[in-house]
C-alpha cells in the first residue's frame, strides 16, 4: 500500500523527539512506523550521489559547511495515522519536512517473509532506497516500509499488501 512519509529534522538534542511526539499525541496524531538517524549520513549520501551522477544536488562549496552542520540535526522518517492533519500541523510549528511515498507492508513476522519482499523488488529491477521495519517477538504481523525508486511499480506488485 503506498503511505505517504513524512521526512524532518530534528535538533539532535535532548527532549526534540518528546517535544514532537507529543505534538503530535496532543492532536491524536498516531505515529505508525518511525525512524531516525543522524543527518550528516543523509547528507553524506547526497554527496555520493552528487559524484556518481555529476548532478549537483548543492554547489560544491556547499557539501562541506552541509556535512559539519548536519552532524547538529537528525532525519526523522515517520508514518501516522492522519497524514494531512499532521503535515498541517507541522506546518504551523514552523517545521521544515518533505513529504515522500512509500510502500508499507504489513508481512508475516515469519523467517523469510522480508527475503520474499526484497526478491519480488530485485526481480522487477526496483532499487530500494531505504528500508524499516519492525515487529514484536511472538506476534504474528511486522510492518515494513520501503523507499523505491519506482513508486508506481512498487505500488502495482505490491497492492494486495496493506499497511
């Protein structure tokens, strides 16, 4: 099923992701699938594919002041339950976000059930960006969320998959 994810950076300080859960909880915004990682890696990436494409995403100058600031800010990735009501209110708290779709998978928490998922992606010739997921030991579904490069082929194959 393609979500549509929500991408923000957060001051990497302590209390910035309680001060947003709870923005969002106060509105009875449920947070579904939720990711972080530091931001000079994402900013590393965008350097890489700078050099591999010969497009430049920023002016070369740029990459080197992006790459120390970045190390400040974490890149949040998050699914909720009520995508626009959200994307309004990070808005109006002056967040700065993107907002990206996705393919969510609720799979059987099984052995073998994220290697189907993958496989059905290398055989459709879809590169997958980034992936995340999670379940808990003894359940019996785990959530997945994959980055595509082919958003609309990923939604075809994948359509009979709900999150």
């Amino acid at each position: 099923m393609v979500r549509t994810e929500i991408q923000l950076f957060l001051e990497n300080v302590p209390g910035q992701l309680g001060k947003l859960a709870t923005l969002l909880a106060d509105e009875r915004i449920n947070i579904d699938a939720l990711t972080i990682q530091d931001a000079s890696a994402y900013v590393q990436e965008l350097f890489k594919a700078r050099g591999k494409s010969l497009k430049r995403i920023a002016p070369a100058a740029s990459y080197g002041s992006m790459r120390k600031d970045s190390a400040d800010y974490a890149l949040i990735r998050l699914l909720v339950n009520q995508t626009d009501r959200a994307v309004d209110l990070l808005s109006r708290e002056g967040y700065i976000f993107d907002i990206v779709p996705v393919i969510a998978l609720e799979l059987q928490n099984r052995p073998g059930t994220l290697s189907e998922m993958a496989r059905k992606f290398g055989e459709e010739g879809i590169n997958i960006n980034y992936v995340y997921g999670s379940a808990m030991s003894g359940e019996g579904k785990a959530l997945f969320v994959f980055c595509p490069e082919d958003i609309d082929v990923a939604a075809r194959i994948f359509k009979d998959y709900g999150a």
